[in-house]
C-alpha cells in the first residue's frame, strides 16, 4: 500500500491551502453520505503533524501521509491523488496494491 501524489496536485494543495514548505498533509477515513473505497467513508484531509505515520509520500517539500491506525482504510490497495485540469480539482484513484508497478 502506498500513496502518490503527482506533481500537480501537490501544487493544488499548496496553493488552495496555503501550505508553506515543511507542512505535513494528513488523510483520514470519515463518514460520508457518498462513498469512496468503502460505502458510507471518505477520505478527509487535515494539516497536522503525524503521530504514528504509517505511509507517506514527499511532493513539492510537502509531506502526505496517513496514520497506521487509519490505513485500514487502504489495506489492499495503492492511492493515486491527481490534479484534475477539467475540475480544477484533485481526484482519488485506488488500484489493486502493486498493480502495474
């Protein structure tokens, strides 16, 4: 299981959350009306540091990650975040973990 985040929505996240250089991206399951990987939860985001980082990925100086007690939420599977040009909007895409790599 991994996290990716292409270039270009790290570029998003800095400048739709002004992030400075150094700040640390969390992603966490939540509840949610819709559904993303599994029905009734999504993945939420907060800047903070990590407790107990479980994976991560360093983009543009900034770091995203999630907790070893949320990765349930991706057991199984890799994350793709990317930054959709027609949206102007990032997007999440899950693939079976270690497809096509």
């Amino acid at each position: 299981m991994r996290i990716q985040v292409s270039q270009e929505a790290a570029s998003w996240f800095i400048r739709e959350l002004e992030l400075q250089a150094g700040a640390k991206v969390r992603f966490f399951p939540r509840y949610s009306a819709s559904g993303g990987l599994h029905p009734g939860f999504t993945l939420g985001l907060a800047i903070e540091e990590p407790q107990h980082s479980g994976i991560d990925a360093k983009v543009n100086d900034v770091t995203f990650y999630m907790e070893e007690r949320d990765l349930w939420y991706l057991r199984g599977f890799d994350l793709e975040v990317k930054y959709e040009e027609s949206q102007e909007d990032i997007s999440y895409t899950y693939t079976e973990e270690g497809a096509g790599h």
